[in-house]
C-alpha cells in the first residue's frame, strides 16, 4: 500500500472537513454503540492473549482445519441440518409420545429391582469368569460323561437352554416380551 503524503493546504482542508462531517454526523446513541464495540473487542484480544485461551483458540482452529480437511465438517453440518428437520417435522403429539417413552425406559433401568439384577448378573458374570479360569478342564469324552452324569450339571444345561429359548422367541416377535 503506497502512502501520499498530504502535500497541500486543500488536502489538509478536505481531512479537516471529512473529520467534522463524521463527528456532526455521529449521534451520541452512535458513539455509545461505537465504544461498547470497541470494549468488547479489546476485551476479546486481551482474552485471546492469555495463555491457556490462545491455546484453546489454536486448538479449535486446528480441529476445524481437520474437519474440513477430512471432509467431517460436512458431515457435521448435515447432522445439524438433520436434526433440525426432525425438529421441524416433529409434530406435539409425536414429542408427547417421545418423551413418554423416554420416561417409561427411565423408570424400567432405574427401578430398584432391574438395578439389582443389572448388578447381580455383573457380580455373577465376574465371579464365575473368575472361577473357570481357576478350574483347569479335564478332557476328554469320559470327563465330560462324568460331568453330564451329575444332576446340577443337567438342571444348569437346562436352564440354558430353556433360557436360549425364551430369549429367542422374545427376540423374534417383540409384542411377546416382557
């Protein structure tokens, strides 16, 4: 960028006088206006200078670089565009059934009874983990004859399987679930 220099008195007047219109035209509401923006961006930039926020700032810039880079920031703005859709096209009757839903589920994980057996299927899984690693297997067919032959052995095989079945008749046909 070239500077000229103001060589004459008309160059001095013609400033002189631009000056004079913007002061006459600024109202005081204008000038308020004027100064709180400027405070606020001398706040951001003293904001921006401190350490950890010029940090943040770099890191966020860098990530948004990324994003682009990688085409993620496209994919973000359509996840926005969707959920917005869905906002848009979700009518009150549809929110009322959602959130009844999401109060039901709510109730169901968070009913004392489901909690304990959420923590007594986590105990037990831990424990009998723990166990059959302790236990070395005997092979063989015979070993495993044996272990048919005893009565707990066939009632937990059995068990299992009544489970298995029950589990997957639920899982084919939801209306039948719990």
């Amino acid at each position: 960028m070239s500077e000229t220099p103001l060589n004459n008195d008309s160059d001095i007047k013609e400033l002189v006088g631009f000056v004079t219109a913007v002061r006459e035209a600024l109202s005081d509401k204008m000038v308020e206006r004027l100064t709180t923006t400027v405070g606020g961006g001398v706040e951001f930039l003293d904001r921006l200078n401190d350490e950890e926020t010029r940090e943040a700032f770099m890191s966020l810039i860098s990530n948004i670089t990324a994003m682009h880079k990688s085409g993620a920031m496209d994919t973000l703005f359509e996840i926005v565009s969707l959920l917005h859709a869905m906002k848009s096209a979700m009518t009150d009757n549809m929110l009322e059934r959602l959130f009844t839903q999401v109060e039901k589920t709510a109730d169901t994980i968070t009913n004392e009874e489901t909690l304990k057996l959420i923590e007594n299927t986590r105990d037990s899984l831990k424990a009998a983990s723990a166990n059959s690693q302790n236990e070395k297997p005997s092979g063989g067919l015979w070993s495993t004859m044996n272990l048919l032959s005893k009565p707990r052995s066939r009632q937990s095989l059995s068990f299992l399987l009544a489970f298995s079945k029950e589990l997957e008749k639920r899982t084919k046909d939801p209306q039948d679930g719990l």
